[in-house]
C-alpha cells in the first residue's frame, strides 16, 4: 500500500514536470481567427519565422475591371475557414493583417490529367484545387495537416526558420503531379508579378525568383526547391504572351525544358506513385540569391527528417510559450492565453539568411553585424501593446527590432524610420511615425542591445521629415488642417503622442533641449479640440473648423479608422489634461460611460472595412486599435473600478477560443498583446512611460520567467467570473498606492498580488 501510495505521487509529480518541461503547444489553436475578420492563418511557422507555409482556400482579385474588389478582403491571411476548397500551399503570410501581399510560391499535389488553372470553388473540378473537410484537418503549431478529398492525397506541411517542409501522400497513381504556382499571390492582380524565373538544376532541384509590384512595389524573393525522388518530366506554361520572343522561340519550353522565365508562369512536375507513398518537398526562401536559398535548406534541414523537422519546430514554440507559465480556471482560459501569445510570436518576421546577409531598402545586400534582422513591421498596430510586451518578455529579440529599424533608416533615401515596412520595402501604410514610440518606450524601460543616442537621432530625423503625411504643416500650424491631408485629426493626435514618447527618451538620456522641443509639440491635440461640442474636430489651414461633421461616422471625418467619439480619447500621454479640457469629472465620466453602453449603427461604418459589427461594444471599437487604451481611463477619474469591470468585459466578448473568436484584425499580434497583458492584470497604456496601468486579472496565476534570470509571479485571489473586481493589491507584500506599477517592479522580480471581489471599491 506504501509503495502503491508513492507510486501515485511520483505519477503526479511526472505529470506536473511534464507541464513544467513547457507543454503548452497542447492549448494553441492556429484556427483561432480564421472566421470573418481576424485574418490568421493556421499554416506551420516557427516562432517569428520567415517562412509562414499555409493553405490558401480561394484566389479572388483585388479588381475587377479596375475597381476594387471588396470581397479579396477577407483573404488577408489566404485562407478563411467558410470556404469549402483549398488551391494550395504558399510560403508567405501576414497574420491578422486589414491589407496584404505575399502568397509567394503555391504548390498543390494532384493526379490525373494535368491542369494548369486553379479552377473555381464553384467548380472545382475544373481546375488544380481540392475540396476538403474541417474533419480532416489539423492544424497544430508548426504543423498542418488536412485531406484533399479530390484527388485523395493527404497534405502535411512544417517548416523551418527558412525552409517549408511539404510531405504529400499519394494514392496509387501513373499520373501524379506537383503544381508550382507562380502566378498566385495574396492581392492578386494582372500585373503585380513583374518578373518569374525557374531553373531546373537537376531531377530533383529547382531553382528560382519572384519579383512583384504590390503593397511592397519592389519586392524579390529567391528559392531553392527539393524533391525527396525525382521526377519523370515536367514543364510549365507562361500565361501571357509577348510580341517579342526572342530566339528562345526555337525551342519547345514546355516540355522538359529547363528554364522558364515570365510574369505568369504554372510549372508542373510529374511522378508516378504507388499508393501510400510519400513525396517529401524542402522549399528554402531568400532575400538575397538561389545560393543563399540553398545553403538555407541545408543549414536547417540536412540529415532532417519531416518528423524531426516537426518536433524542432515544437520545441521552439514551447520553448517561447515557457516565458509565461499561467493557471487559470478552465482549458478554455489556457487555449485563449497561449493562443494569444502564439500569434504575439509570429511577427516581425526573421529577414536574413543564415550567413545574414539580407536585402536592404536600398535595394543592395547587406550583413547584419551582431544582431538578427527583421522585417514585417505593423508599426501603427503594434507600438501599442505588442512592442511593450516584448520589452518585458523579449528584450533581447526587440532590440534587435530596433536595431533592424535603424538599418531601415540608415538606408532610406528620406532618412526615416519603418512606418509599414515588409521585405525591403517601405510601403507607407497609415499614419504617424510609430517607430518612435517602439524605440523611446524601449530606451525608457532600459532595454540594451542598442546604441540609445543614434536611435534617439533617428527618431528626432523621423519626425522633421516635413514633406511626409503633412508634418510640414503640422510644424508650423501645430497641427494639419483638414484641406492638407485627410485624416488630418487622427494624424495630429499620433504626431503629438509620437512626440510625447520622443520628449521621454530625450529626458532619460539626458538630453534636455530636446525633451522640451517636444513636449512642446505634444501638445498640438489641443489644436484640434472644439470645445464647443467637446470633441476632436477637423480644422482647416484658416484656423476654422469643418462645418459639416459627424461624431460617429467613421469615414470621411478626418480620422483614420476611427470615429471623433473613439479618437478623441486617444490622448494616452496626458489623460488628466484631456479630462480637464472635455470639462472635467462630471462631464467625461457620462462621456465615457456612455461610449460602452450606447448603440452605434451599421451605418456609421459600414464604408470602413476595417471595423466589423464583431467588434464592437457600443460605440467602443475594440477590433480596432485607437480605442485600445481606453478602457483604462477610468484609472485616471475618481472610479478605477470601472476599468476593471470594462477589461473583463472585453475580455469575455472580444476573445474566444473558436475559429470566429477574434473581434477584429489581429494586427500582427496587436490584438493578442491587449488580451495577454488585461489577462495578466495590467496594461502599457502610454508607450514611452515606464509605468503599467493596472485592471482586472483573469487568471488564477502567473509566472513570467524574465531574460534577467528572476521571475515575476502574478498571484489572485478569490478571482471568478463574478469577482471581477480588485479590493486589494500588494507588490512584495506591501500595498500598491494607486493604480499604476512600474516596469522596473516587474523587472526586479517578486510577487503582485491581487484580491478580488464581487463588488466594487468606491
């Protein structure tokens, strides 16, 4: 009965070593945001991995007889979970995205008679896709896997940092192929594909790139392609022609030849297959050559097999899920969490070979000297909160962010920071220049790894660039009239709070001349404020306010996805001076209130597809970013318990853990940030401030293991779904005076203990 009694105890304690040894791939769901408007893929990717090979489930355009095609947006991500085909496998995504690109590289396995045409969700058949069933589908991280019931071959697919790992099982077949699709893209249309070449090396080794004009308008990717046996021909067809050919017209390039070159190039490559066997495709991608393509697959996947490739992969993902270690309630809760924190660890996106070499804004090869390189920066997204969370869980790895920023300014001819950059390109995509909160919030939290005064020049570069987006206006106005630049509200409030964030790195390191210059211009969002109706307000270059206005559409405003209801909270570096302005207590707390309770028609944004009736509450917009801080606000008023119960209520409606469980784009990982962070009872609402606003934790507890080697454990009590509410909150043992921590007390280690309660303290 002793020994029996040990037995047991040493079974549990296995068991508790084994969550412990970082298990937590067992509570992600890549399905997570594949409904509707979350834009997630379910492909395999390691952490922050360049390659994202995921299905892709239809091929609309982005126009049809040159007008935009409304419909292509909800394939941001390739693939939404409705659809009942798959066209095939490419090896680029963004995750969470409201506008896309990539697509690069599409590969389907089919049998039969060849086609060369994707075909229709309507009429499969008709083409190279395949129905398939959720059934027969799983999607795991780094590992997906799903039926083509067409032609009854079974995909899998995982990957490296660099390298998609393709396995296809095959029915018995004399006709069995492997389609490259080189016409496929994410935002697709006629000409977005300048150029195409493809070399065949040798039965089993192609190679090849791809140039495109789309988002990124001047964007090359290189590859090297592997078959586990060799194939028994193959060619491909160029779906456009040319008046010119060329001598190469005396050859039949179709077949067997082994070059092919185009802009709208589908190669094919065919195999006989007995049943049950298995086809094995290794796909490296490069920024910089075929070469570094190649010495890419075999520095990451020779000697490899497809499980071992697998279970390293995992290994990533649990390794990096380990940084935070919660207990919660119920699966639900866990799946939710470390959902979240696998979509926060998808991007910025590894761009660099494994020699570091990388292709820079200029267009010219570069080497990353001591740092990793990245690209794939959602910067007006994800200054927020997402940045914050990787200056306290991934320092090291946002440094070397910054570090990759600054090589973007070093080498753009306007000398700026990223905006919205993606491989090598500057596509210039929303307003600000939120690269300078990323780094001031970083340099005010001490974060190391980076020269702080070049990127403090940087930033200061950035921001006197006055041909951008009406900042020369801006400079001279103290903010930027409505007949300059048409979100112009939204872009002086992002100017000013983008300035308040310079202001506190200059302070931090001393540089007092500097800090005044702008806090100065932080404060221009009071330049916009009509007091005669207590909201932001466009203002033209007379010094007038827009006639006609409306506070709650949320297009033709001036703001950028937003309404003058949501925007003009959006003064995160000096809440207590927007209260005072909007008239004080009495008036902005019925202002605020009302901002979750009232109801805001479909009309009012049905002509912005960037917010969904999915994301709202109210008139609060939680599926889009400028509202993100708001619930928060309460904190800075005399009723912080409501902050608490707005937080959880957030939580509850706006994250599930179901393939429609997203309220709104994710972001790059935005979304997922706010939810980590509210779950864990604090939030970074002014990035640039050392400072966490506190709220309502929804878990049990949490240990975040910190790069420093000390922990922080998040400790609550008496938390439920009715105790929402905070009646007390110790740090090491000693009460917590008001509402806000610092990021130092996190980083020193320690206990934060909260004690919850059903009813509020007032």
């Amino acid at each position: 009965m002793k020994n029996r009694f040990y037995l047991c105890t040493l079974i549990v304690l296995l068991a508790q070593t084994g969550m412990a040894q970082n298990q937590w791939i067992q509570y992600v769901n890549p399905l997570i945001g594949t409904r509707k408007m979350g834009h997630t893929f379910p492909g395999a990717t390691v952490p922050f991995g360049a390659v994202q090979l995921s299905p892709d489930t239809d091929t609309l355009p982005y126009d049809i007889n040159g007008k935009y095609n409304a419909d292509v947006y909800k394939y941001c991500a390739g693939y939404q979970y409705d659809d009942p085909t798959i066209v095939g496998f490419s090896h680029t995504h963004f995750s969470g995205t409201g506008h896309s690109d990539l697509g690069d590289f599409l590969i389907m396995p089919t049998t039969g008679a060849l086609q060369l045409n994707p075909g229709t969700a309507t009429d499969p058949e008709s083409g190279y896709r395949s129905r398939f069933r959720h059934a027969a589908e799983t999607a795991e991280p780094n590992y997906y896997k799903v039926k083509l019931d067409d032609n009854n071959i079974l995909a899998e697919l995982t990957t490296t940092t660099r390298v998609g790992v393709h396995r296809y099982t095959f029915p018995q077949s004399d006709d069995a192929h492997i389609i490259l699709d080189l016409m496929h893209g994410i935002y697709n249309y006629e000409d977005k594909n300048v150029w195409t070449f493809v070399r065949v090396e040798n039965d089993t080794l192609i190679t090849g790139f791809k140039q495109t004009n789309g988002w990124a308008r001047t964007r090359t990717v290189y590859f090297a392609m592997v078959f586990s046996k060799p194939f028994r021909s193959y060619g491909f067809a160029n779906f456009k022609n040319y008046p010119y050919k060329g001598f190469y017209k005396r050859f039949d390039q179709t077949k067997n030849f082994p070059e092919m070159a185009g802009e709208q190039i589908r190669a094919h490559f065919d195999f006989k297959t007995s049943a049950g066997e298995q086809i094995g495709i290794r796909f490296a991608l490069s920024p910089v050559s075929t070469n570094n393509a190649f010495e890419n697959l075999r520095a990451e996947t020779s000697g490899q097999d497809f499980e071992t490739i697998k279970k390293k992969g995992q290994d990533q993902w649990n390794k990096e899920l380990d940084r935070i270690r919660i207990e919660a309630q119920d699966r639900e809760a866990l799946v939710n969490f470390y959902t979240a924190m696998y979509h926060a660890f998808l991007s910025p996106t590894v761009y660099m070979d494994q020699n570091k070499e990388y292709k820079g804004l200029d267009q010219n090869v570069h080497k990353a000297d001591g740092f990793t390189n990245y690209t794939t920066f959602s910067l007006w997204d994800t200054y927020r909160a997402l940045h914050p969370f990787f200056n306290l869980v991934q320092p090291q790895r946002n440094s070397d962010m910054i570090r990759s920023m600054l090589a973007h300014q070093q080498q753009s001819v306007h000398k700026m920071l990223p905006v919205w950059s993606h491989y090598a390109n500057e596509n210039w995509c929303m307003s600000g220049y939120h690269s300078v909160p990323v780094i001031a919030d970083a340099i005010v939290k001490g974060i190391a790894g980076f020269d702080a005064n070049k990127a403090l020049d940087a930033c200061i570069q950035t921001a006197n660039v006055v041909y951008y987006d009406g900042l020369e206006a801006y400079l001279q106005k103290g903010y930027v009239p409505d007949d300059v630049r048409p979100n112009s509200v939204s872009t002086t409030m992002e100017y000013a709070f983008d300035d308040w964030s310079l202001a506190q790195a200059a302070k931090k390191l001393g540089r007092m001349e500097v800090y005044e210059t702008f806090m100065k211009r932080s404060q221009s969002w009071k330049n916009v404020f009509d007091a005669s109706i207590g909201y932001m307000r466009p203002r033209l270059s007379d010094g007038s306010f827009r006639k006609e206005f409306d506070v709650l559409s949320t297009h033709g405003q001036g703001f950028i996805e937003g309404n003058a209801w949501n925007f003009s909270l959006f003064v995160p570096q000096d809440p207590e001076g927007m209260i005072r302005l909007m008239g004080g207590e009495r008036r902005f707390l019925p202002h605020l209130d009302s901002l979750f309770t009232m109801h805001l028609p479909d009309k009012f944004f049905e002509e912005t597809e960037d917010i969904t009736r999915d994301g709202i509450i109210g008139n609060y917009v939680h599926g889009n970013e400028p509202s993100h801080h708001v619930a928060y606000l309460y904190n800075f008023t005399s009723q912080p318990w409501k902050t608490q119960e707005r937080v959880r209520m957030i939580l509850k409606k706006q994250y599930q853990p179901a393939v429609d469980g997203l309220g709104g784009n994710d972001d790059c990982g935005q979304m997922s940030a706010w939810y980590i962070f509210s779950t864990l009872g604090f939030y970074p609402f002014a990035p640039g401030s050392a400072s966490y606003q506190l709220g309502s934790p929804a878990i049990n507890k949490a240990v975040l293991t910190l790069e420093n080697g000390k922990t922080f454990t998040i400790d609550v009590k008496n938390q439920s779904d009715k105790n929402v509410y905070v009646s007390k909150v110790f740090l090491n043992g000693k009460p917590v005076k008001g509402t806000a921590i610092k990021h130092s007390d996190i980083m020193n280690g320690g206990v934060l203990q909260f004690v919850m309660a059903a009813r509020p303290v007032k």
